[in-house]
C-alpha cells in the first residue's frame, strides 16, 4: 500500500493558483524532495499533506486512509519548519517532547523519550539547556527529534538546512539521510538545493509554476530530463539548439550527430536543443583526429581544481563545458581550436 498518495491536489490562494492538479504516489519508507525555484508551491505542497492547508480540490491519503479533511494535531506527522520554530523559554527536553506533554504523557515517559532522542540525535546530556545556548546545527537536530517525538507516521521538512552554514549543511544532509533510512519512515523535504535533493532522495519531485514537471529517482532525472528546465535545474548541461536530420540523428551548427537518448517524440526537421553533461563531453585537440560525434570549437577557459578539471569551450556562440579527470587531459590551453567529442550515448534531445 502506497505511503502517501497526492491526487489531483489544486490550491488556490484567491487568484493566485499555487499548485495545480499534483498527482504523486510514494511508497512507504521513501524519501521524497520537493525541488523547484521560489515560488513554485513546494512549501504549500507540504503543508497540505501536513494538514496547515486545506487542498481547493483533490485528495491526500496516508496510508491508505484519506486525510485530506483530517486536522493537523489528527494526522501522525512531524513537522520541521525551515526556521526550527523551537520554544526559546522551554528546555531542549521540553521542547522535544511537547507534544508528548499536550496528550498527556507522563514526566518519566516523556524524559525517558527525550534522552533517547538526544542519543539519536548525538547530542546526549543536553536536555536541560536552554536553547539559545545552542548552535544552529543543534537547535536544527533538537527541532528533528521534536518532530519525531511521537513516532509519526509522515515526516516533513521545509528547507531544513537553509539556516545552516555549507560545511555544517553537507554534514547534516548525509547525516538526515541515515536517520531516515534507520527509521524507515517516509519523508518529504522540500529544498531548492539541486546537490541536497540528489544527495538525500530516493524520488526528486521536479515542480515548476504550481504543477509537477517531472518525478523520478535523481539519476533517472539526471539523464533523462523532460525538458530544459529540468535540465538546467539538475546538474550542469551543456545546452546546443540542433536540428533533427532522422529519427536518431540531429545536425549542431552543419555537424550530424547521432543521438542516444530522448529522440522519439521529435521528426525529422524539429528544431530541438542538444544536451549532453560536461562529465561525458571529452575535448581533443583540433590537430588530432577527429573523434566520431564531434563538433568544434574553441577553449575559452580552464579550470583546474585538483581532482577534476573544467575546460569551457565556445561552440559558435554557445557554452560546452567538459569535466575531465586529470588522466584524461587532453593538454589545450586557452583560444587553441578543439574537437568537442559528445558520444553518442550522451546526446539527447529537448524541446527548445
Ligand atoms: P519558496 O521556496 O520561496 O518558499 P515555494 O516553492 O515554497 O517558494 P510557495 O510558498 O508554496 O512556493 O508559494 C507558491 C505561490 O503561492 C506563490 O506565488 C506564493 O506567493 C503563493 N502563496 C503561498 N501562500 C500564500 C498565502 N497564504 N496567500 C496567498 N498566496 C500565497
């Protein structure tokens, strides 16, 4: 039985339509991240499965029981809000286990609870602080082992890492990522962080303007994206406007290639966009053969940061970044004319 099922969820704030006909089915245990730029209904998203929204249209189920109606205190979800929303004159302790008191357990539950909590969360003899005696990275752990004080069913994060600093946000992504998969319990975070969504989901939901663009495991999303804004919006991609010459082959600038990926649903003569990742874009040397599937260019920089080097090539106008491994470097330097190898099997196409 599928954990959490979104069908056709629309809200409306007046005549502001914030997501629009979500359909969405995650399995029980997964790990799920809405990701999407500003504004794109990721946050309303979460906060009507949390029950903080009430869905225009459509329904929410969990479990296999409808809680589209059911209020927030009613549903089994932990919430952790982007800000932590903590309570700065309760103790870590108190905190944790509010919700605990508000049903009625007893102190020695609710403390016995708290310090098993706070070994979880590696912050053990820390109940009895106050928490503007923490620092973010704690008051963020406190706000998570709040949120699953009572076992919930559906976890729910907001942005959890944005007050965090990049080190310390790294750390925690791997470190969150654990915790749910010794929990098994299924969760949503929502992130406009590309790297966090690869680093923590099992399902990345790609949301554009109120509506899903595309929902998938993150490299099915990495290679496969629908259109160029998911391409953009995952990884870097090397973006060429082409022209479809056959049902498997494209021309780039009066180059025919041979196409891997995504070329059904165009014909002959579509004008499309070539994408290829600069991990799968190999640079040559103009002078030296010219390698198969291959346009020209000219280097415009290089980048070398130790374990991968970034050559920035210009193909007639537009950007092709290639990343290479030290072994594989192909000795160019910037202005000299290249081969830019795109293999087959790393061509796809999009939809301009
Ligand atoms: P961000 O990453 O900036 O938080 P988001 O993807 O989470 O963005 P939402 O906060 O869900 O986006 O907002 C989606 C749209 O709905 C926006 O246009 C926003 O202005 C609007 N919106 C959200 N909440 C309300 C509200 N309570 N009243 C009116 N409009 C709202």
């Amino acid at each position: 039985m599928s954990g959490l099922t979104i069908s056709g969820v629309t809200k409306k704030f007046g005549h502001v339509t914030a997501v629009e006909d979500v359909n969405l089915a995650f399995k029980d245990g997964e790990m799920v991240c809405f990701l999407g730029p500003s504004g794109c209904g990721k946050t309303t998203l979460l906060r009507m499965i949390a029950g903080l929204e009430e869905p225009t249209s459509g329904s929410i189920t969990m479990g296999g029981r409808d809680m589209t109606r059911v209020p927030v205190h009613q549903r089994e979800i932990g919430m952790v809000f982007q800000s932590f929303a903590l309570f700065p004159h309760l103790t870590v302790g108190e905190n944790i286990t509010y919700s605990m008191r508000i049903r009625g357990h007893s102190r020695s539950e609710r403390e016995d609870r708290a310090r098993e909590l706070l070994d979880m969360m590696h912050l053990p003899e820390m109940a009895d602080r106050r928490i503007s005696q923490l620092s973010g990275g704690q008051r963020q752990r406190v706000a998570i082992a709040r949120a699953l004080a009572l076992n919930p069913q559906v976890f729910l994060l907001d942005e959890p890492m944005s007050a965090l600093d990049a080190n310390l946000r790294e750390a925690m992504q791997i470190e969150l990522r654990k915790l749910q998969q010794e929990l098994g319990i299924t969760t949503v975070v929502v992130t406009h962080d590309q790297t966090e969504a690869m680093t923590m989901a099992d399902t990345i939901v790609v949301m554009g303007k109120a509506r899903v663009l595309q929902s998938g495991s993150p490299m099915d999303i990495y290679k496969k994206p629908v259109d160029r804004f998911v391409a953009d919006f995952i990884g870097t991609s090397n973006l060429l406007p082409a022209r479809m010459t056959g049902d498997a082959t494209a021309e780039v600038n009066g180059t025919a290639l041979g196409i891997g990926t995504n070329a059904h649903g165009f014909a002959k003569g579509d004008e499309v966009v070539l994408m290829t990742r600069p991990e799968e874009v190999f640079v040559r040397p103009a002078s030296a053969e010219r390698p198969a599937n291959a346009v020209t260019g000219r280097v415009t920089f290089v980048r070398d940061i130790g374990a991968t080097i970034e050559i920035l090539c210009d193909c007639d106008g537009h950007e092709v970044i290639s990343v290479l491994t030290p072994k594989d470097w192909p000795e160019v330097e910037i202005g000299q004319d290249v081969h830019i190898e795109m293999p087959k099997d790393a061509c796809s196409v999009l939809a301009p």
